[in-house]
C-alpha cells in the first residue's frame, strides 16, 4: 500500500489523510489543530465517492474526522480556562449545534441499526425454522430412530 492508499483499501477519488497522516501533519510544519481541521474539512469537501466501496471507505473517514474533533472538544472542555474565555451566548450557540449535530447522528445510527437488527431477526428466525422442519415429529417412525 502506498502513501496516498487509504487504509480500508480505498482508490482514486477519495483523498481524505489517514489519522496518521493527520497526526504527523500536526507534529511536523502545521501545528495549528485549526490547520489539521482545515485540511480534514477540505478532504472530507473533495469525497465522491463513486461505488459502494468508496461509499463505506468515504463514511469511514468522515467518522474518523468526527472522532478526532470530538476528541479535541473533550480534551478542551476538560481545562478550565479555556471554558472562561468563552461568553454565555457562544456557549448557546454551541450547544445548540452539537445538540442538532448529536440527534442527527443518533437518529440515523437508530435507523440504520434497528433496520439491520430486523434482517437479523429474521434471519434467525428462518434459521430455526429449517432446524425445526429437519427435527422428525412426535409419534412418527422417524421419531422412533432417535430415542434411546
């Protein structure tokens, strides 16, 4: 794999850096976290992806990029002056965006997880139902083979 290949295989058309690439722009010329979001809001604008591989390829950096902001949010939120530098009605606006961003996201992971956990059910239910038609039934001479 080289440099440029995404680790989930990914090819052509989908230019997002991977953490460790993100990570090393940081520790090298770019030291700014506002350069590395700069650089993730532009690679995630470039996506397009073009079949279904790029698609989960494309959704996985997205997640990535997502994790490492929120993480930087954490980290931030835990350090107490930087919490007085901002006033009342940023933290609203603040608040207000991550609360729309966190329903987005939670609704469509409820969506996606509870229309997978339905194919499962019935997956597993069909699969009972074949283990349970291949069971011989009461009372039959086929029964009578298994008892010892």
């Amino acid at each position: 794999m080289n440099n440029e290949e995404e680790p989930c295989g990914c090819s052509q058309g989908v230019p997002m850096s991977s953490p460790q690439q993100l990570m090393e722009m940081m520790a090298g010329e770019q030291k700014k976290w506002t350069d590395m979001l700069k650089r993730m809001i532009e690679d995630i604008e470039k996506l397009d992806p073009k079949d279904r591989l790029e698609s989960v390829c494309a959704i996985h950096q997205c997640l990535i990029a997502i994790n490492i902001s929120l993480k930087g949010w954490s980290q931030w939120f835990n350090r107490i002056q930087p919490l007085n530098d901002i006033n009342e009605e940023d933290y609203k606006h603040i608040f207000d965006t991550v609360k729309e961003v966190a329903l987005i996201l939670l609704k469509m992971d409820e969506l996606i997880t509870s229309e997978a956990e339905k194919r499962q059910e019935a997956e597993i239910k069909q699969e009972a139902e074949k283990i349970k038609a291949k069971q011989p039934k009461k009372g039959t001479k086929d029964e009578t083979r298994y008892v010892a």
